[in-house]
C-alpha cells in the first residue's frame, strides 16, 4: 500500500515539477517516493541550504512553486537563513522535512515549529489519514501568501501505510487583486492627474512583473509620454528602452537620478520602495506628486502621498482605459530627454592607484563580451549579497525582471551565490547562467560549488570579486577607525579551487587576462566548461550605492 510518504510526494507532484535537496533519516522515505511513483525532478545540492537557495532561484527565473527538501534536526536549522531570505523576498515555496516522532523528541531533535516561526514561516505537520489534504493546504498556503512554509513528516509516521492516494483538490489561488469602489474613484483622480502633468514619471518593480504588467505599463506610458525607470528586481520590464532611465536608487547613473526629481507625478507600480531604491527619501522632489499602486495593505513609504490598493496589471489597464479621451495627450517630456546621455556611465582605468584591478572596468569589459555573442546574452544573472552587487546591476544589461535574480538581499546575507546557479539553470536550461559573487560570500557557499558546475555545466559562469576582504564593512566600518583586521580576508585562489570539481578557473589581474571569456563566449556551450574568473579587485573603490549608505550612516 501507499505510505504517507507517497501520498505526500504525489500530492507535491501536481504542483511542482521540480525539488532540490540533501537526503538524510527524515526525508529518505520522501525521495524515494518521489523517485518511484512521480515525475518530479530531482536535483542534489550538497548543503540544506543550498536546497532552499536552489529552489528560491528556480521560482525566481520562472521555473513555477518552488520545492525543496531535508532531514530532521541538523539539516532543518541549516535551512534556516535561506528560508529567512525566501519569506522576506515572499517567493512560494515548500520545504518538505522530517521531524520527531510522534512519541516525543530525540536528543537532536529541536523544537521546528519555533525555529520555523522565527523566521516569518508556518509549518503543517502531516498524518497518517490527512497527508495528501494537508499538503494542499500547505502548497495553497505557500500559493495564496507568496511565501515560504514547511511541511513536516514525523520520522514515525513516514513509511506508514496510509492506503490509496486519493484525488488531491487543487489549491485555492488568489485572483488578481481589482481596484475596489474608493480604489476604483482613486484611478480615475490618477487618470485626471496624469493627464495634466508635464513630467509623468512611471517606476515598476517586481510585483509589477509577477503581475504580468508589463505591456500595460508600456501602454500607459505611450499614452501619458511618461519616462520609466524600475528598481533592481524589475529591470527590463518597460518595451520601450529608449524612453527608460533603468535602475533607480543607488545602481542609477546620477544625470537619470537627477531627472527623475524633475517629474511633477510619478506613479510606482509592484515597488516596496526601500530605502536603496528611494535613495534614502532623496529620489523625487518635495514637490512630486507620488502615487504607489500595490497589493500591500497600505502605502510603503511616507513620502507616498497617495495609495491605490490594486493588481498593478489591472490597475495600468484602467488607467490607459480612462486616458482614452481628447484632452488626454502624451506630454512629450521623454521625447525631449536624450537617454544616452544620461545613463552614461562614467569610464574608470583599468587598475586602481594600489595596482589592483578596478572592478567598474572589469564589469564593463565583462558585460561586453557577454553582449557580443547570441550564445551569451541570452542570459540569468544570479548575484549573491555583498559592496559588488552594484556592479552586475550597473553594467551588465538584462532582458527582464527574471533574468537577475538577487538572492540574499532581501534578508541582507551573504554566501547564497553558488546554490543559486543549479536553481537558475534548470528553470532556464537554454540560457547561460551568470554569478557574481564576493570572495567572502563565495567561501560560505563553496560546498555548493559542485551542484553549480555539475548542474550548469558550459552553460555557467561565475564571476568572483576577490579584493581579500568583507568589502562592506570595511568601507563602512573601516572608515569609522574600527580595527580592520576582523574585516581581511587572506587572498584565496578561487581559480585553483574551481578545477577541484572540474570546472575552469582564470585568475584576472589586467583586462588582457579577460581574453578566456572571450574565447569562452564564441564557444558552444557544449564544448565549453563551467568557467570561473577570479577578478583581484581593488577595495579603494566604493560602489555609489555604498557611499550612499557611508553618507548616511555618517
């Protein structure tokens, strides 16, 4: 007969299409069901965390629910920072996990639930008679919420038989949320704001995107002539790049930063609106007229002056509807802005004054070679945390919202880089996988080093910003007078390790060692190997985003 085993696994199997996981005790019986009765995929990665990680990638590259899988004990708690970045970056997922038994807990047993808690995130314990219905409960839980939760499958009960599998119902999905009556009045006082601005400005983010807003958005911002821009989470999501400024906040170039103040109404769709990406409350003007559009409960900054409650699709949708009258023209502001101009980068030499290589001319270089070959721009960036961040984001262009997937930030960690390749990799198995990742975050994550280049393979290359240092804390901390010791790293070669687990690695001290990527890049991917560049950067440059977070932490 069935175990409960298999009738979560089943379960699990209509919904998902893939899962990630490290076996032990408690999942053990899991796997195996999932391997003998469904269809599921599964990928192995080398740490507990790494599964999450992996999982979180997946969903954010497209790749549908997320799902992950560990043991009891020790394997849950070393899920535990990854499932903290999950729930905070609201990406649905489920974790399936062995537990204690239902007779009580074993010495290494620990209290799941409130570790569970801790971090934002709800576990369902499964049964003998209610397995299959309690794992829809928790997949439409993890559907509904945009969130993370666990599902737990006590030690004693997993190979029980549980009888025939019954037809699982399907999970309750939440329909986009529609401008309600006061919402709805709101959009039409948008429309009528809109229609007598001289500077209409548009932001998007993620949540315009997992909205499906984007030719909505384009609409709207034909039929206002509004300039776009989006936060980090939702570039590429705006059709016409000509009229776009890119990435707000820190990430910007500062002449786009600065037109941005000149807009008289900016409507945001689908953005939390953090403090990076308002420029800690410097991005607009005191006198800009800003209007979020979100499915929050409420508005998400204070500088928001008013807040529209609504799906931002529908909501973009209504807009173009209620702007199709005579008085409402597009204002011709972008047509008179030269885009170029303004997100012009500024060109940085090719070593910094301490003879180390400056990290904004490798980037550049970097995202030139990517360009230059079909094989290579169609692409996923996926970036670990950590000072480097900004230059992936500054200088490396991507095609949408899923192709840069920003693993980390939200819970501000560090060491969840290499996990993520697999993740990405399988949700997007045509296109070249890119990770950027700091020496510091790198070492962390090295146990997933394998799954990276294993999973990948010629479709994965990682960049690795080594500049010998926790870059962070010594631009913040260091220029305070802290003591800098805690905050160097002895310089690892990342290049010799790489070939451990059979992949390529090049140290980079000058651009002309670039020359391997560019090899790399006219190469099938087929014929070619995971490939690693070991970038010996300087840390006398301060990403712009930083001295943002120096000035005001000053």
């Amino acid at each position: 007969m069935p175990t409960v085993s298999a009738h979560v696994a089943q379960a699990l199997a209509a919904h998902v299409s893939h899962a990630f996981g490290v076996m032990g005790n408690g999942n053990a019986y899991l796997l195996d069901a999932l391997h003998r009765t469904t269809r599921v995929r599964y990928t192995a990665v080398r740490h507990e965390a790494g599964a999450v990680v992996a999982a979180d990638a997946y969903h954010r590259a497209g790749g549908g629910l997320a799902a992950a899988t560990a043991t009891y004990g020790a394997g849950f708690t070393n899920t535990l920072t990854a499932l903290a970045e999950s729930a905070q970056a609201h990406v649905p997922l489920v974790l399936v996990v062995g537990d204690q038994p239902t007779s009580g807990p074993r010495p290494w047993d620990v209290d799941q639930i409130a570790l569970a808690s801790a971090v934002g995130v709800r576990i369902y314990t499964v049964g003998r008679a209610d397995a299959a219905a309690t794992t829809v409960l928790a997949i439409e839980q993890a559907l509904q919420s945009s969130t993370p939760v666990v599902l737990a499958i006590p030690y004693d009960v997993a190979r029980l038989d549980a009888g025939e599998v019954p037809v699982p119902p399907e999970p309750r999905r939440n329909a986009p949320l529609a401008p309600a009556p006061f919402a709805d009045a709101a959009v039409t006082e948008l429309a009528h704001a809109l229609t007598g601005a001289h500077r209409p400005f548009l932001l998007a983010g993620r949540g315009a995107h997992l909205a499906g807003a984007g030719a909505a958005l384009g609409a709207l911002a034909d039929a206002t002539g509004a300039v776009t821009a989006s936060t980090a989470l939702g570039r590429g999501l705006f059709p016409r790049t000509e009229f776009d400024l890119g990435v707000t906040g820190g990430f910007g170039a500062d002449d786009a930063m600065s037109l941005i103040r000149e807009a008289d109404v900016a409507v945001v769709f689908g953005a939390g609106l953090n403090q990076f990406t308002m420029r800690f409350g410097e991005l607009f003007a005191p006198g800009t007229r800003i209007v979020q559009v979100d499915t929050a409960p409420t508005a998400t900054h204070p500088h928001v002056g008013a807040f529209i409650r609504g799906d931002a699709r529908l909501v973009a949708e209504a807009l173009v509807e209620r702007l199709r009258t005579p008085a409402a023209r597009p204002s011709g502001w972008r047509e008179s802005i030269d885009r170029t101009a303004l997100t012009k980068r500024e060109q940085s030499p090719e070593l910094a004054p301490d003879g180390r290589l400056d990290p904004r001319a490798a980037a550049i270089r970097i995202g030139e070679l990517l360009e230059s070959s079909a094989s290579t721009r169609d692409r996923v960036v996926v970036s670990d945390g950590g000072h480097f961040i900004g230059w992936a984001n500054m200088y490396w262009p991507v095609a949408a919202p899923d192709r840069m997937l920003m693993v980390g930030t939200a819970y501000q960690s560090i060491g969840l880089g290499f996990p993520s390749v697999p993740g990405a990799a399988m949700a997007r198995p045509d296109a070249t996988i890119v990770l950027t990742t700091g020496d510091g975050g790198a070492l962390m994550a090295l146990s997933d080093l394998e799954s990276a280049v294993r999973v990948a393979g010629g479709r994965g290359l990682a960049v690795v910003w080594n500049d010998a240092a926790y870059s962070a804390e010594v631009n913040l901390y260091g220029l305070q007078g802290l003591a800098p010791e805690p905050m160097l790293i002895p310089e690892v070669d990342f290049a010799g390790l790489d070939g451990a687990v059979g992949a390529e690695g090049v140290v980079v001290r000058s651009l002309a060692d670039l020359q391997r990527l560019a090899e790399w890049v006219r190469q099938p991917a087929a014929d070619r190997p995971f490939l690693l560049l070991d970038l010996r950067v300087s840390t006398s440059v301060i990403a712009p985003y930083q001295r943002e977070i120096i000035r005001v932490n000053s």
